[in-house]
C-alpha cells in the first residue's frame, strides 16, 4: 500500500519534509473545493476493472431529506390547496417543492462518482467515459498525466458549529489539480489515497499544519 508523505505547511512557506519533488512547493496548498460535510459523503470501491469514488448511503439519505417533502408538496400539497380553491398555497406549495425539491435533486446529479478505468488507464467523472477527441482534462483524460495526490484539511466554521473537511485532489504534470474527493470521513480519504496511489505508483502529499 502506498505510504503517505507528509508536508508541513504554515501557510507561508510550503517545507518539504517528506518529499523533494520541486512541484510540490509550485502547486496551491489552498482548498480546490471549499466547503464541505461533517460526515462520510463518499466512498471508494476496488474492483477489478475500476477504482470508484461514489456517493456514501448517508450522503444520498441526506439529500432525500429534501427530494421527498419536495415531490410530496407538489403531488400531494398541489393538488389539494387547487381542489379547494385557494390559490395562495397553491402557489406556494409548488414554489417551495420545486426550490427544496429540486435542490435535493440538483445535488444528487452533481455528485458524479469519479473512476478509473484500469484496463483503459483513463479516469473520468460519470458512469463511462466521454468520446471528446479533446476532452477537458477537468473530467476526463488519462492516468499518465497524473503526477500526485494532494490531501488538504479544511476548518469549515459557522455560527453554531465548526468541523473539519478533508479533501484529496489530483495533482497533474503541469500543477493543474483535480478535486475528486471532499468528506467529513479523514480515514476514508486517506484509505481511497493509498488505493489510488498504489495502482497509480504516484506519491501522496498530505498537508501537516
């Protein structure tokens, strides 16, 4: 299994403590995607032919917690406020189930898993891979062209609560990086860097603050 390389940083200078690759120091050590959850949103799947980063069950229950009193509100609340006549909470009810509903469904299609295709040696976002002659290295492109794997800790803050986020990015040749992952879960981050670091045999980088 592919063993972490710690770098100290503190937010200055980035120190090469456990690696003397010069791209390290020339790369953002600033989060790729801010933001974040309290709790495990995703999950790493091993199989034979590919190496997944999907959407954890608590994450998908998470998001139904709007999707269903959305559909709800409108197949039901619609429906019942029109029979009766009153056209206020007609309104209201498909108003507020489109916005809360569809943001549950917005969130759910924007959680792509990410994949490698180990035959292949592409990675991607989505269920297959693009036929872009060109493809956008952002969603798609092959493994050779990842250099490393950058894991990063972010303070998420709010007025009544405060956790930590962890995020693992791609880091390709030319510094360019690739958010592929960001949960509440630091053992699950650091378990699908060591699975994708030793098929890759590309190092990891984890930020020490």
């Amino acid at each position: 299994m592919r063993e972490v390389e710690t770098i100290n940083f503190n937010r200055v200078e980035v120190k090469l403590a456990g690696t003397d690759d010069p791209l390290a120091t020339q790369i953002s050590w600033n989060p790729a995607k801010s933001g974040g959850a309290n709790f495990k949103t995703q999950k790493i799947v091993d199989s034979n032919e590919r190496i997944t980063i999907q959407r954890s069950v608590r994450a998908t229950l998470f998001y139904m917690v709007f999707v269903i009193p959305g559909l709800f509100a409108i197949l039901v609340g619609v429906p019942y406020f029109f029979q009766q006549g009153d056209m206020i909470p007609t309104v209201f009810a498909l108003i507020w189930g489109l916005l809360f509903g569809g943001g549950g469904v917005y969130a759910i299609k924007k959680s792509k898993p990410f994949a490698i295709d180990k035959r292949k040696g592409l990675y991607f976002f989505g269920n297959e891979y693009p036929s872009a002659q060109q493809p956008n290295p952002m969603e798609f492109g092959s493994v050779k062209n990842i250099h490393a794997i950058q894991l990063l800790t972010e303070r998420i803050r709010s007025d009544s609560n405060s956790f930590n986020s962890f995020e693992m990015n791609l880091v390709f040749k030319d510094g360019q990086r690739l958010n592929i992952m960001d949960s509440g879960d630091a053992q699950e981050v650091r378990y699908a860097a060591k699975i994708i670091g030793t098929h890759l045999n590309i190092p990891i980088w984890e930020a020490s603050y």
